[in-house]
C-alpha cells in the first residue's frame, strides 16, 4: 500500500472536532488506565516509553500547520524509507 499523504491531509481537514476529540479522550483514558507494560510499551501516567527500532521523526504540536507537517515529511523523507523498508 502508497502512503498518499495528500490523502490524509484531505481526510484531516474533514475530520469533525467532536470526533478527533473523542479519540483523544479515548486513547488518553486507556493510557491514564494503564500502569506498566502495554505490549513493547512502558506506560507512566500518561508518558508512553518505546524503545527505537530504528530512524524517527520527532516533532511538536504543529498547531494544525499542514505546510510545515508537508515540509517536514518531505525533508526527513522518511515516507521514503517506510516505503522501502515494505520492499
């Protein structure tokens, strides 16, 4: 499967604020919940710890900012290296 990000950026400017709302509500709620390991996890309040299995990105809240997520996606190429990586 092509990762089609002009796809997702079309999905997430559709996204209802309800909904995302609720899967954040959601996910922080089974985290908070969760006190140890959650599968290769370590679950701390609300600080998930994963041990790296290789390249990341790491980046802050882009406060919706789309172009700097594009950019960022682009610079790192790091669709580029998911996709290899599937080869």
């Amino acid at each position: 499967m092509d990762f089609d990000l002009s796809h997702v950026i079309r999905e997430s400017m559709e996204v209802s604020l309800t909904s995302y709302k609720e899967v954040v509500e959601g996910a922080t709620r089974l985290l908070a919940g969760e006190k140890g390991r959650v599968g290769s996890f370590h679950v701390v309040g609300r600080l998930v710890e994963m041990k790296p299995l290789g390249p990341a990105v790491v980046m802050g809240d882009l406060h919706g900012d789309l172009e700097s997520l594009v950019h960022i996606l682009q610079e790192s190429r790091i669709i580029h290296r998911l996709e290899e990586s599937k080869s």
